[in-house]
C-alpha cells in the first residue's frame, strides 16, 4: 500500500507541471488570438474610411468634409500597422482628393481652354481613384486575413 503512495507522489509534480504548460500553451493561444483581432479591427478601420473616399470621389466629386475628417485621423496609425507601400497609397489617396477638390472649386472661375484642362485633370485624378479600390482591396487582404 505504502508502495503506491510513493508512486503517486513521484508523478504528482510532473503532472502538475504538465497541467501549468498545458494552461500556458492556452493564455498564449487567447492573447495570440485577440492580438489578431485587435489588430484587424485597426486595420480594417483604415481600409473602410480609404474605401469610403474612393467611393465619394466615384459616386460625387469628393468625399465630405466628415469622411475626410475621419480619414486623416486614422491616416497617421498606418505607418505603424501597415507595411510602407500601403502606407504610401494611403497618404496618395488623400493627397489626390486635395488635388481634386482644388481642381473642382477652381472650375467655375475659368475660361474655356482652362476648364477644359481642369475637367481632363479631374477626369485622370478619378480614374486613378476608381482604379484604387481594386489595388486598396488587394493590398489589404494580407493584413486583414484571418487564419482560423
């Protein structure tokens, strides 16, 4: 009797051992997991406030002041959560809508030749844009993927 005390004893300690790595593996897996899905949630509010932009610019002329508003506030969290290429498409999507809206409100002052200028800018700046949100969607989907 007394044998098998002592043999219950000896693996009592690994055992415990086993359950404390065993609740460790699973801690980690939890915070690897919300780590991801902190991060989507910031990524994917960076891709819906640019997508909102090319969608204005594609549906209007450009996006109102508000989705602007909130497009540079989030614009400066990219150089921290996106690599620099996508990074760099950000800022350009914002500084083509600058372009575009200075084209827009110049156009009414303008003579003939000029507005025709401004209209063919205008026209290339919303092509672009409307090309953008292929590229955006692409350049994206590496950063927003979720691996179940």
């Amino acid at each position: 009797m007394c044998g098998w005390i002592d043999v219950l004893q000896a693996l009592l300690t690994p055992l415990i051992a086993v359950i404390a790595a065993y609740v460790a593996w699973q801690q980690w897996s939890t915070n690897r997991s919300r780590l991801k899905h902190e991060l989507f949630d910031r990524r994917y509010e960076l891709y819906a406030h640019a997508h909102n932009v090319l969608f204005y610019v594609s549906s209007r002329d450009i996006a109102p002041a508000e989705a602007l508003s909130d497009y540079r506030q989030t614009l400066h969290k990219s150089d921290f959560l996106l690599d620099k290429s996508l990074s760099s498409l950000l800022s350009e999507i914002i500084d083509k809508h600058s372009e575009l809206d200075s084209l827009v409100s110049e156009l009414a002052a303008l003579t003939a030749d000029k507005r025709k200028e401004n209209i063919r800018k205008q026209r290339e700046i919303k092509n672009w844009m409307e090309a953008q949100k292929d590229v955006l969607k692409t350049k994206f989907a590496k950063f927003l993927k979720i691996d179940v």
